[in-house]
C-alpha cells in the first residue's frame, strides 16, 4: 500500500469503527487474527525467554541459588524478551478496581 492508500484505509477503517454496527463487524472479522497474531507472538517471546533462562544444572550452585531473586529476574530476563505476554498477564491479574485507580494521568 502506498502513503496515501495507507492514509485511505486507515480513515476507513476509523469511520467504521466508530459505527457501532462497524465496529461490532470489524471486531468480528478481527479475534481470530488478533487471536493469531498474539499467540504466535507470545510464543516467540517464551521461546526467546526459555533460551535466556536455560541453564545447566553445573551452573546451579548453592551460591546460586541463596542470591537468586524471582523478582529480578522477571525484571531483567523476562520482561524485556516478553513485553507482549507481560502485558497480558498484568491486565489478567490486574483487577477492575485497581485498574480504575491505577490510570495514567495527562
């Protein structure tokens, strides 16, 4: 698509979603490739994590183990290689309430 097409389409596209028949349709029409596109995403991501996360059992030691921290490591290894699947589980976890409190303010 070109510059102006992508421009075209995406005025488009805000008409109809903001019909709520539009919107309804284009929601329809869209869960499974979100649907799709989220779990393959969320799947490389893990890939990606496993990968970080592999160790061998020679590199578990007790010193290892005693400064090891549940906290950290989501912060430094999984976080970053799953901003995705991170996301998701906040939201998830996250409830009405807190949500509601918890906005980001202008």
């Amino acid at each position: 698509l070109g510059r102006t097409k992508k421009g075209n389409l995406r005025r488009c596209l805000t008409r109809l979603f903001a019909d709520s028949r539009g919107r309804a349709r284009i929601l329809d029409w869209f869960r499974p490739h979100a649907i799709a596109y989220v779990s393959d995403t969320v799947s490389n991501e893990m890939d990606m994590v496993k990968e970080a996360l592999c160790r061998t059992l020679d590199s578990v030691t007790p010193e290892f183990l005693s400064t090891w921290d549940l906290n950290s490591t989501m912060r430094n290894v999984v976080v970053p290689k799953a901003p995705v699947l991170h996301h998701i589980l906040r939201c998830a976890a996250q409830s009405y309430n807190a949500r509601e409190k918890n906005k980001i303010k202008d």
